[in-house]
C-alpha cells in the first residue's frame, strides 16, 4: 500500500493511539465496517492510518486495500 490509498476496515478492529509523549495509549474498536487512508507503515506490521478524523495504528492484516475503479 502507498500514503494517500483509501482502505478498507471491517468491524470489530482494534486500533490504538499514543499520545505524542508515549506515556498514554487509548484504544479503539470499530463498532462497523468503514473506510479510511492509509498514510505510512510502522513497526512489526503495523501502520498509521486516518479514519473518522483521527490517525490511528492498526496492525496491517486487519486492514484491505479497496479495488481501483475507472
């Protein structure tokens, strides 16, 4: 996956945030299936991604590529 590539999210998984000293860690479920993009790949399978208006982690075999369309 390449920044900019919208994904795909399904229900129930977890994502996490940590605040910009790391001392805190907040968590996410998605309660349904949404979309969002993907902006850059992290540590051990992991990646940032922006959805519902926050960045977020999630690890990379939760998430799908949507299909390219014309």
């Amino acid at each position: 996956m390449q920044q900019g590539d919208l994904i795909y999210i399904p229900s129930s998984v977890d994502m996490w945030n940590v605040d910009e000293q790391g001392s805190s860690i907040r968590y996410f479920k998605t309660d349904k299936p949404t979309t969002g993009v993907f902006i850059s790949m992290e540590a051990f399978n992991t990646c940032r991604i922006f959805t519902n208006g926050q960045e977020k982690s999630v690890s990379l075999k939760c998430i799908y590529p949507m299909e390219k369309t014309c």
